[in-house]
C-alpha cells in the first residue's frame, strides 16, 4: 500500500480530469512543472478578487495583501526550515540565481574561482558563467561518473580549491534524477572557506528539505515544481542576505525582493503549501517517529514529503520494472533498486533506435505527457553525447501520479518498440 491514498488525493488536482479523445491523459511531465490543487486555484482567485493590491498601504486591501505576504513567507520558511526573514521570493529559479550570483559576483576579484557541475541545470551553470566572463572569476566544473550519472566526489574535490569562493551545486537532477549528496559536499566548500548555493528545483516536490540540516548558504527552488503557481524561491542564510551587495531602489524595504511581486503567485505558493501540511496531517503519522526533532506546521510538511517520498519511489520501482521488460529500451541515471534511495523518480532513457522527439510525440498522441531533448540539463547531455541526437526522452513521477498510469505508459513503450 502507498503512504499516500493516491486515488484519495487526486481528485484535488481538476487538470489530472483532462480527457483527449475520450482517454484521461497522464502526466509524466512533473519534472518540467507539476499540476495544482483547486486550493491553489481558490487562493490566487480569492487574492484578486478580495485583497489585490500593493504592497504597504494604508486600506483595507493593502493590509490583506500584507498580511498573506507575510504568512507566505511564514509558510515556506517551514517548508525549507529557515527563519522568515530567510526567505525571498522571485520571478523564477533562474531570475532569483542571477541575481544572487551578481550579487556575490560584486565581491569577486579576477582569479576568483566558482565550482558548478555537469549534472546541473543551465540554470545553476549559465548564471556564474555569465560572472565569469564579466569580472575574470574561473569557473571549474564537476564531471559526473558516467556510468550511473552521479556526481564523481573526486572530481569535486580537485576542483575546490584555495581560490574557490563559491560552489553552486543541484540537490537533484532534473534529467536523471541523481540526488547528490548536499550535506558532504556542502562540509568540502565550507572547509575551503566558500559560499555554497543549492538548487532545489528538482528535489523540493519529492522530499522533505532542511537548510539547517544540510548547512547550506543558499537554496533556490520554484512553486511550480511543487504543486504551485509560478514564483521562484530564494532562501538565503540571514547574516550573508544582509551583508552582500544588493541591486535595489532606494526606497525599497526589502533588499533582494526588488518590484512588486507576483502577489497573486505567492497566494498561491502559499496554498500549495497549505496543501501539503494538510497532506503531512492526514498521510504522515506513521512517518513522525523518525521526525521529532520538529514540531507543529513543520513537522506536519516533513512527514507530509517523507509520505510523499514513500510513495513516489514505491511507484517509481513499478516503472522500472516495466521500462526494464520493454526490448531495446536504455535507461541514464541509478538503476540498481539497492541504491533508490540516491535518486529522485525522474528516468532518461531512448527506444531502440527511435529520436526521443519521435517517441515522445508518439506517447503524446496516446495522451501520455513525457519530455524530450536537453530540458536544460545542456552540459550533462553534452557529456552523455546525447546532446547532437535529440537528447533523451524524460518521465517524472510525482505523488499524484497512479499505477494504471505506469502500466499503460509500459504497455505504449512496449507496443512503441516492437
Ligand atoms: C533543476 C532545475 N533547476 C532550475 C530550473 C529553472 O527553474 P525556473 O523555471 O524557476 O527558472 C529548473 C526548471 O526546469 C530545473 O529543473
């Protein structure tokens, strides 16, 4: 049995009711953005309808909208276990990165080094190369083990070094699904005296995330991953978001929260939020034994992704036993069923000979929503020598997805290679 009712819960998210020719469709996409819940929908329409405004009036709109800011931030601070003030919100991940990566870019001096990865999105990689060019910072990078697409340890630790000042790191992959090992990697940075920043985007919807915990510096993530609206997320430790350069307009209160925000966005964000809270109440108390160092609206998000994680991975073994019994499937990533505990439930793979475009045109014609090419993942499809032909077709479970999805994804891929 799941930790979580999957049945039970999917009927909170109206897009998984979308039919095409009389067929549900089933979404494999989760990796490239997530559904929502009709509490998301509620929050962001009640916002606009009830309390639209900016920010710091002095009428009864303004101090609507000031006050669901505030429980927004309160919200994702329990959700990444950081302090209110920690927590800034963006258009995107990758807006928020290159702010921050400009911000830490000012106190760089030629011959500066930043360490980033080949595992990693373009969006961890593209803005610290950009400073690079900029202000003549070096910029080192990780190389993967090929064979099971993981971050080679070795390799990251040759390229930290004396001069290294800051370290961008993913916590997952969004193409293979590889969680590296944030924690240890984190400990190597800081003994070399550097900053280290974590992309998240990939991880945050399918376990639970501590910045304490893992001792990072910065964490990115974005609301659509995780069964929200569009906003980035930027948490970033308290003294270090007050001492850096910040680009900002002179009146503004806040230093890294520039404009006016995306209100109805983190309305949203925050029902998402909301939403897993109540999923942790319902789902996550044979999960709170190992959790009791938390407490309240925190423990119930911890316990709500370790159901969540549960749940996923269950249905992720499900998946690959059938990927495994399609003839000339080849899969990237972990594949050994000892080792799932390394890896997020998002698989690469080719069929036989077919382009990934060509297969997953095909799975989309039969309503099943995968992905294909480099989704962003440019330097590790680039490694894999994937990236001249079409990349790899992409499938990512998150916990709303079933069985009888799985099972009929097996059945088209099989039917597709024969
Ligand atoms: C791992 C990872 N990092 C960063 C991003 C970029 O996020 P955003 O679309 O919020 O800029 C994505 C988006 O797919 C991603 O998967």
């Amino acid at each position: 049995m799941p930790a979580i009712d999957v049945p039970a819960i999917r009927h909170q998210f109206p897009a998984l009711a979308i039919t095409e020719g009389g067929r549900p469709v089933a979404f494999f996409d989760g990796p490239g953005g997530t559904q929502v819940p009709q509490r998301v929908i509620d929050a962001m329409t009640r916002y606009l309808r009830t309390m639209n405004a900016n920010h710091g009036g002095r009428f009864l709109t303004s101090e609507r909208s000031d006050a669901m800011l505030a429980h927004a931030h309160e919200l994702v601070a329990d959700f990444l276990g950081a302090h209110v003030d920690e927590v800034k919100f963006g258009a995107n991940m990758t807006t928020l990165n290159f702010t921050l990566s400009r911000s830490i870019g000012a106190t760089l001096g030629p011959g500066d080094e930043v360490v980033v990865t080949r595992l990693d999105h373009e969006a961890n990689v593209g803005p610290w190369e950009a400073l690079a060019r900029e202000r003549d910072v070096v910029v080192r990078r990780v190389d993967i083990r090929e064979e099971d697409c993981t971050l080679d340890l070795d390799s990251l630790r040759e390229a930290i070094g004396p001069r290294t000042r800051h370290v961008a790191v993913g916590y997952a992959s969004n193409a293979v699904g590889t969680i590296n090992p944030v924690a240890e990697i984190v400990a190597i940075a800081h003994d070399a005296g550097a900053t280290v920043s974590v992309d998240a985007v990939a991880y945050a919807p399918h376990a639970p995330i501590d910045v304490r915990e893992l001792g990072c510096d910065f964490l990115l993530c974005s609301a659509y991953k995780f069964y929200g609206p569009h906003v980035g997320i930027l948490f970033g430790r308290r003294e270090l978001l007050d001492a850096l350069p910040a680009f900002k307009v002179r009146p503004a209160e806040d230093r890294w929260e520039t404009g006016t925000q995306n209100h109805e966005g983190i309305a949203g964000t925050a029902a998402a939020i909301e939403y897993l809270v109540e999923l942790g109440e319902r789902f996550g108390t044979p999960f709170a034994d190992g959790l009791s160092r938390y407490g309240g609206r925190r423990l119930a998000l911890k316990a709500a992704m370790t159901a969540i994680r549960a749940t996923e991975m269950e249905l992720f073994t499900r998946l690959m036993d059938r990927l495994d019994a399609v003839p000339g499937i080849r899969t990237w990533g972990i594949r050994d069923r000892a080792r799932f505990d390394e890896r997020c439930p998002t698989i690469a793979f080719r069929v036989g000979s077919q382009s990934p475009a060509e297969t997953a045109a095909a799975l989309g014609r039969r309503g099943l929503f995968t992905w294909d090419g480099d989704y962003y993942a440019t330097g590790l499809m680039e490694r894999l020598g994937l990236a001249d032909s079409g990349g790899a077709v992409r499938v990512g479970l998150v916990h709303y997805n079933s069985a009888d999805e799985v099972d009929r994804l097996g059945e088209a891929l099989a039917d597709l290679a024969r």
